[in-house]
C-alpha cells in the first residue's frame, strides 16, 4: 500500500544521524559514494515529511467567552447551525473559561474584549502562557485600532469586530474552520517530526538516499534490518530487498517517482532479510538533490518492532 502527496514540509536532522553512532564514524568513514560526503558532513539535513493533505473531519471543539449570557447562547446557536461540526461549550468569565480549558480538550477559543475583571486581552495573555498555539479570535464589540495592536502583540489568532444581524457568524465561523485547519495541519506535522526524530535519535529506522537507482547510502540500522553489512548494500538496487512481486512492484512505483517535484510517500511493503525471512516494513521519505542530481531520501522501520 502506498501514499503518495505534494509537501514543502520538511524536517532539518542533524547529518551526524545518517553515519551512525561515535564509533562507527570513528573506526571507519561514512560510506557514501563519489562526493556525497562532503555534504553528508554538513550540520543539518532537510528530509521531506510527508503530511496528510487535508485535516479530517470532525467535531470542532469551540469555548466562547461573554460576559453577556444572552450573546453567548447566540452565538452558540448561530455557529453550530452554520457549521454542524461546531460544538460551543458559552461561558460567561475567564474563570469559568480557564477552568474548562483546564479539563477539556479545545480546539479554538473566541473571546470577547470589553469583560469584567479579565479583558479579553489579558485572557489571552494568561492562555499563551499554556497554549502558545491555540487559536484565539478575539469578537468584540468595542473593537479598534489601539485594540487589534494590542492583542496581535499578545499573540491573537484573529480579530473580529462584532456587527449587526447573523450575516457576521458565518464569516466568524468560516474563520474558525480556517484557523482550526492551520493549528491541526501544524499538530500533526510537529506529531510526524516528534515520531520520525525518536525514530532516528533511538536507532529505531534505517535511513537511505537512493540516486540512480540505487543505494548511495544507508545507515547501520538500515543494514541490520535486511541482515546486511552496509558495504554490501552500497550500490545495490532497492528492489533487492522486497520480498516478492508485489512488493518489488511497490518499489518500482517509488523509484519512478517525480523526484524533481517537491514530492513525498508513505507506503508499506513485505521486505526479504538475507535469510529468506520476510518483513512487514514502513518507510517514509521524499525528494532530495545533491550536486544537482535529483534523489530521494528515506526512513524505514520494521512495522513488528513498533506495535
């Protein structure tokens, strides 16, 4: 099985990661063929994530803030009836709202400005405490100039000034499905970096750079998945190490991929060890260039060791 997608995400690993541990660069140098190692050697090296492409559906988790409980429960209702996703949990305070911030799951926050006791301003000031990316729109009635500058400086999401009849909820909840989006796009990307980075820093994955159609490099782990030595897979082709048709028809696939396109793949496939032991495998990887010759880069796990 195999995804395939468009990204201009990408992860910056340190280099050091794709020559194995201390010793290993000790005793013997990087194998990597031609002039590779030289930007091998480099502190940092960008490899593609791949990303879903769009957020999947679901309940959209919102808390309003009003000190006025009619407007509250107006606001409520409007946004749940433009959007049936919408599920708005109206309070009338910031104790109210920090205390079910504390014990519920949020996906977005809107607050009103002109408040009793806690502005909206300082409300947010006291989320970004916590929260550094929730997002927060600010709907006031009272707004203007000196308060729009105020609350970007507190980190604001968006702005939006209240008006008249429920034209105005539509725009607002168009603007909280946008902000939502953005803030899950960027969850599951920084979910992907923390997966793929313990991968990398606890020599779970392999890593491979393929050029030509054929590995130019790969790590220790990757050779000890397929019960190789790294010499022996150094110029090797990858299809070598799937397991039968199938699977070498994946990887087919993958190498006739646009690897001058910002492109990146997800896919899974049955390996062979050099032992004849066939192995459930997962790799993830995209586009790369070196010396003005388009590659791919890779991180491949054994799917057995990880469930």
């Amino acid at each position: 099985m195999m995804s395939k997608q468009k990204s201009k995400e990408r992860v910056r690993i340190p280099r050091s990661v794709l020559q194995g541990d201390v010793e290993a660069r000790n005793r013997t140098p990087p194998l990597v063929r031609g002039e590779i190692s030289d930007q091998i050697n480099d502190d940092l090296i960008e490899v593609p994530v791949p990303v879903t492409a769009g957020v999947e559906d679901g309940e959209v988790r919102v808390l309003h803030v009003d000190d006025e409980p009619d407007v509250s429960e107006l606001t409520k209702v409007c946004l749940e009836r433009v959007d049936e996703d919408f599920s708005v949990h109206p309070v009338t305070n910031v104790v109210e709202a920090l205390a079910y911030l504390n014990e519920e799951p949020v996906d977005c926050i809107i607050s009103d400005y002109d408040m009793p006791n806690t502005d909206g301003i300082e409300f947010l000031e006291i989320v970004r405490e916590k929260h550094s990316d929730l997002p927060f729109i600010l709907f006031t009635g009272k707004g203007s100039e000196e308060v729009a500058s105020e609350a970007i400086a507190a980190g604001v999401t968006d702005y939006m000034q209240k008006g008249m009849g429920t034209d105005q909820y539509e725009l607002l909840a168009n603007r909280v499905r946008n902000v939502v989006e953005r803030y899950r796009t960027r969850q599951q990307f920084w979910q992907a970096l923390s997966w793929y980075q313990r991968l990398v820093e606890q020599d779970l994955a392999g890593v491979f750079i393929v050029q030509d159609g054929e590995f130019i490099y790969v790590n220790e782990r990757f050779a000890d998945i397929f019960g190789y030595t790294q010499c022996e897979l150094i110029g090797a082709s990858p299809p070598s190490i799937a397991a039968d048709g199938t699977a070498e028809e994946t990887v087919q696939e993958f190498l006739a991929m646009d690897h001058t396109a910002a492109e990146t793949f997800q896919y899974e496939f049955t390996g062979e060890r050099i032992d004849g032991e066939r192995i459930d495998l997962e790799v993830h990887g995209g586009s790369i260039e070196y010396k003005d010759s388009p590659g791919c880069i890779g991180i491949l796990w054994n799917r057995g060791d990880h469930q």
